[in-house]
C-alpha cells in the first residue's frame, strides 16, 4: 500500500458555460521518499489535482459548485470522504504544497519569520519563541543566509530565489510526508532553478518525505522526478518511471512533447516541430481519446477507434502504463524513427543517397548529352549539378 | 519608521503653513488680483452692515493697505502670538491663536470655537466607531456569503444609506424615535462631564443617523475590498497551512483589505471634525457646524477664516496620522 493512493479522481466546476471536466479519471500512486514529476500542458489537470489532494477546493464560497468524485487515500485515509475540519488538520502538517509565485504566495504585510511560525503553531502548541527559533532553524536549512537577521524581513526585501526558499521553509515546518510544488521554479532564472531543485532533492533525502512536482517544463521533471505522470485533458495519458517515459515513451503526446523539444545535440536541419493544433475545452471534451484530433495515427489503428472509444491505461512494461490504442509493437516501431537521434540519423542517410543518387543521374545525362552535343544541354548539366 | 514618521511631520507643518497661506489669498489676495480695492474688499468682510465708517474702520483694522506679505505676516504673528487691537479708544489684546473678533458677539473667534469643539468632537467620534465598526462587520460578513439574502439585503439598504440625504434620514428618526414615540425625548447637547448617560442619550439619534450613511458606504468599500482580497495567492497559502476560515478570513483577509479602508476613515473624520453642518442643525447640536452656518449667514467674516483653517488644520492632521498608520500596517510603504 502506497503513502498516497489516487483511485479515479474526478473533479468538475459547474461553470455558467457547462461543466468543466478538469481531472476526468486520474488514478496513481506514490510511495514515500519518491518524486512523481507531473507533466501537462496549461489546462491539462495537473493544479487542480494537487489542489484536490490538499483539499482546497472545500474551503472557497459555498456556491462555487466544485464537485470532487474519487478516492485519495493519504496513508490508507481516504481525503474526499474525511470531513474538512479532519483534512485541514493534515494540511500543513502531513502534506504541504508550496506555489508558483512566491511573491503573490506570500502575505505582503507579515514577517516571512512570523508566517513561517504562524505555518508551526497552527499544528503544534508551542510558544511565539519556540516557533521562531524553529523559523530562524529552517531557514538557515533551506539556505538562506543570515537567518537570524532575515527572518524579521518582509518578503518583498528578499529575491526571488530566496522567497522561494522561505516558501519551502514555511512548507517543511511541520516535517510534512508529502510536499507538492506547484510550478516551483517557473517564476525563477535558470541558474536559480538548478538551485531550489536541488534544495528539493536534498530535503526530500533529508525528510524522506515523497514529492510531486508538478510542471510543464521537460527539463525540470527528468533532473528531479523518479516517475513521470503525463496527463492530457484532465486524464493520464502515460505514466512510468523517468527512464520508461523519457527513452521509450508509448503516447502520440508524449512524442510530441519530447519531438518539441529544442536540442543542442542535434544538428539544427529543420524547424522546431510543435504539436498541431490546441488544447481542447474542457467543456467539450473530444469524443473517445481527448488527443485524437492532434495525433497524427489514427489511420495506423484502423477504423475510428480514436474518435468512437476512449483509451484505457495499458500496461506496457513493468510500472509503465499507457492509454493510446496503438499496439505496443506499433508504438516501438513509431518511436524508434521518431527519436530525435534515429531522426537525425535516418535524414542524414537520406540525404546522402539522395546526393550519390542526383550525381549518378547527372553523370548518366551528361555522357547522354555529350554523345548529342547541344548547346542548351550544356545550361542544364550545370544547373543539375 | 521613526524617519518616516519625521519626515511626515515636518511635510505636515510645511502642508499647513501652505495651507495657510492659500486660505489667507483667496480671501485677501484674489479679489485684489481680479481689480477690487481696498475698501472694496473691506466692503465685503464687514458684515451685515457695511456703513462707510465701519468699512474704513475694517480697511484699518485688517491694515489691507499694507503689502500682501505684511498683511500675511500680521496674520501669522496673530494665530502664533496674539495680536492687539486698537480700536480708537482703548488697545485690546486678543490671545493667541487670534483669528480676530467675530462681529456678531464682538468676542474672540477662537474661544468660542473651542467651546463648540467638543460637540462636534463627540458626535464625529462616535459615529465614527460606530461606522467604522458597524459598516466593515456587514461589509466583511456580505462578502463571505456573496449572493445569499443577507448580502442582497444589507447591499440593499446599504444603497438606501448612501442616497437618502441625511437632514432626510435625521428629520425621519426624530419624528419617529423623537416626538411620535419618546424613546429619545428632547434631543439637546449635554456635555460628557455633566451627565454622561444622557449625553450618550442625547447623542444616540444623531450618531446612527451620521453612521447610517457612512456604514453603508464603507460595508460596500469593505466588501469589494474583501471580494478582492480573498482571491488573492496569499489566501489559499494561508489555507494551504491549515489556519481555521476564520483565521484566514480575519488574519490575512481582512487586514489585506483594511488598508485603503482606512485611509479613506481618516479623510472621513477629518472632513466631519471640520464640522458635520448638517446634522447638526438637523439637530439643533450647538457644534462647529451650526457655528459655520451662522457665519456664513451673518457674513461673519472673521468667525469664517477661523473655521475654515481649523477644518484645514484637521483635515491635514488627519491624512498624516493616515499615512504614518498605513505604513504601520503595510511594512512595503515604509520608504
């Protein structure tokens, strides 16, 4: 039995335009100590699963007509069913999240010490003094220089990175089992992204706490996350470890996610190959497999499997689940040329038969040409060349 | 903080020195820039009664022939030092601040304002907390419960507030509380060391007529504030931790929102010290706002400037006190 359990999680806002579908049918889980990195383009599900886990679709106005549907099971306690006084308990302090933009996550009028106390105290009876210690402590341990001078300092006085870091302080403070960080790094530089993922991996190493993060950058999620989960329109469209998902992935939108990518290793031939066409409403969720109308291989499934059935969660390896119609062998086979390596390889090869092939032609036309003797010839020889 | 508080200081003395200076031209400068002479202006600050040897005498009190600087310096030296009056047979000395003698009771213009202080004193001030209170508690709760009856109905009757004039609302509870049923018989100012019961008594019928209008004003402020506030990042952090709603809503929700709320309290009350004319003679309260009234009615001239630069001075009080405090509850502001 996993830390975290998620069986067909459904969450829906009743909207003035319809009932938007955010999460259709997510299932997955989550053992202590592990990263599962959540990839997914905007409007794919992936907040609005981590804001049903932490429960805080509860907590907004009575009217707001949010339903979450499912089991989330926290250390074998099913969340959806627990009462809200029971799941705020756990917030907090048995699962923590920490938010995109640290500047806006932040209360502008109060310390980052006295809301990093404020984050202990709420779960833990101890005095103004004791929990300010504990604040001066954690932060000194995400690495913020100083503590005992900076943790009076309000967070618009510190930078980016290092409100960031407060953020995970403030998170980390009752030793949280599971911490979800929502777009961590996407409001940072480059060079203090690489930071604040490391400060994650060594205090998940540190706390033996289990770790979502949940983002759409590719890079992010293969540098930290031991699983990698793909959603698409709310539903799972591939979930394995980084190793199943990165070097043999089995969904059209995985490829197309990872055939997107710009890389330094291949030579630049062509442009930049994104996915056609965008992402659907959640409203009008496409009949049968929500990615059918960008996916290029329906016609290699045959029929209109694509647009008539919705794909079940296959298991194409050990732990590596895939929800796309294609039979395995066809994925290997589609996934074997699309790898940017064979890619770059095959048009390599290409190219050159099509220049061995274009001389030999032209070699044949010129001896032609010769034994005629015409001027106009002449031009053409040298153009085909 | 503690420059900050001293800079403001020192810009509030600067705000009222200029504050001083720009009443002193529209009453004595302007005219005399659009083409009126001495005696011509006199004319006007004489009073009622403008026979040519009372407006020779003013031209000669006021000394309008002398340079405008020297006329303004005369008028600072008397608000600082007092100044001396020779009225032809004797030399009076009118303490300082001296705004000068009214000419409907022949006294000092500034004890008698400081004797009707207090009254408006208490009304602005207890209609002020009962505003401020009244109106931010409707205010927070109609946002938490956007949409349900009880918003609609407080919004509702707090439009009713904000449109209905207050001698309308005032003359409507007296009759009703006043005269037909005497809950709150004989409505007359009582001061606070007399008889503090029934100075708060008297006091009942003016304050929640002054604080009706205000409360609906600020529990619609306070709920847009909220509205907005409570859809902000630092909210669903704040929940993220697992504070209590209330917590949340309080903490962190409502002291977000409370700022600009404040700010907008601190020029209410300063404007309503200036003297609350209305409600005042609505109810017959012997304030500075009757004082107002009745000088410019006799065309008192003096007992005018001194109101209008006390009103200044506590409206220019007020938005420093305002700003100091706003930079106490947000720390972003303390530059």
């Amino acid at each position: 039995m996993a830390m975290l359990e998620v069986r067909d999680l459904h969450v829906q806002f009743r909207t003035d335009d319809g009932l938007v579908k955010a999460v259709d049918g997510l299932s997955f889980d989550l053992e202590r100590g592990r990263t599962l990195g959540i990839v997914g383009e905007s409007g794919s599900g992936k907040s609005v699963t981590s804001l049903a886990i932490m429960g805080l679709h509860r907590s907004s106005d009575k009217g707001s007509g949010t339903e979450v549907t499912g089991q989330i099971r926290l250390d074998d306690e099913d969340l959806v069913s627990s009462s809200a006084e029971r799941v705020r308990q756990l917030r907090g302090s048995k699962m923590a999240m920490i938010f995109q933009d640290p500047l806006s996550a932040l209360h502008p009028y109060y310390s980052v010490g006295a809301q990093i106390s404020e984050a202990y105290r709420v779960h833990n009876k101890v005095s103004k003094q004791v929990a300010r210690k504990r604040a001066i402590d954690l932060l000194g341990r995400v690495g913020i220089p100083q503590p005992t001078v900076r943790v009076d300092d309000y967070p618009h006085q510190f930078s980016g990175g290092m409100r960031q870091r407060a953020m995970i302080a403030m998170a980390l403070s009752c030793d949280p089992e599971l911490l979800i960080a929502d777009e961590p790094t996407t409001a940072l530089d480059v060079t203090v992204q690489a930071q604040i993922l490391d400060l994650i991996v060594d205090l998940q190493a540190e706390f033996g706490s289990a770790v979502i993060i949940i983002t759409h950058d590719l890079g992010v999620v293969a540098e930290v996350a031991d699983d990698v989960l793909v959603m698409y329109a709310g539903r799972v469209a591939e979930h394995g470890s980084g190793g199943d998902v990165f070097l043999q992935p089995g969904h059209p939108y995985t490829w197309g996610l990872l055939g997107s990518m710009p890389r330094l290793d291949v030579a630049r031939l062509e442009r930049l190959r994104p996915i056609r066409g965008t992402p659907p409403s959640l409203i009008h969720v496409p009949s049968g497999c929500p990615f059918h109308p960008r996916c290029n291989y329906p016609p290699q499934v045959g029929g209109d499997r694509c647009s008539t059935e919705i794909p079940v969660l296959m298991e194409t390896g050990p732990g590596h689940r895939v929800a796309c119609h294609l039979m395995l062998a066809k994925q290997q086979e589609i996934w074997a040329k699309l790898a940017p390596g064979a890619a770059a390889a095959e048009a390599a090869a290409a190219e050159e038969t099509a220049a061995t092939e274009e001389t030999a032609a032209a070699e044949a036309a010129a001896e032609e040409t010769a034994a005629s003797a015409q001027p106009g010839e002449d031009v053409t020889e040298v153009e085909a060349t | 903080m503690i420059t900050f508080i001293v800079r403001r200081l020192i810009a509030t003395v600067f705000l009222l020195i200029v504050v001083s200076m720009i009443t002193f031209a529209i009453f004595f400068l302007i005219p005399r820039l659009a083409g009126q002479n001495t005696y011509q202006l006199a004319t006007e600050y004489v009073g009622r009664n403008p026979t040519r040897a009372a407006v020779l005498q003013l031209e000669a009190k006021l000394g309008l022939d002398h340079p405008i600087w020297v006329q303004y310096g005369n008028f600072l030296k008397g608000i600082v030092f007092g100044a001396h009056y020779n009225s032809g047979t004797s030399i009076t000395y009118c303490p300082p601040p001296c705004f000068g003698y009214s000419f409907r009771t022949q006294q000092p213009v500034w004890p008698q304002m400081v004797s009707d202080l207090p009254v408006t004193l208490s009304l602005a001030i207890g209609a002020a907390v009962i505003w401020l209170v009244g109106g931010v508690a409707i205010g927070v709760i109609s946002a938490l419960k956007r949409g349900t009856l009880f918003d609609r109905f407080s919004m509702g009757i707090a439009l009713a507030g904000v449109s209905l004039p207050i001698f309308f609302t005032g003359l409507i509870s007296l009759e009703l509380f006043s005269y037909k049923w005497p809950i709150f018989p004989n409505v007359t100012y009582v001061p606070i060391l007399t008889n503090p019961a029934l100075w708060a008594r008297n006091l009942v019928l003016p304050w929640v007529t002054l604080a009706f209008l205000y409360a609906a004003l600020y529990a619609r402020l306070t709920r847009a504030g909220m509205l907005e506030t409570m859809s902000e990042d630092f909210i669903r952090t704040a929940r993220a931790k697992g504070l209590r709603e209330r917590n949340v809503v309080v903490r962190h929700g409502l002291r977000a929102a409370l700022t600009p709320i404040l700010t907008i309290f601190g020029m209410d009350l300063g404007l309503l010290l200036g003297g609350a004319i209305l409600t005042e003679t609505t109810f017959s309260l012997p304030g500075l706002g009757q004082f107002t009234l009745l000088a410019i009615q006799n065309q008192d001239f003096p007992e005018i400037m001194g109101v209008v630069l006390l009103a200044a001075f506590f409206i220019v009080i007020a938005n420093m006190l305002v700003d100091i405090l706003y930079a106490v509850i947000d720390p972003r502001v303390r530059v």
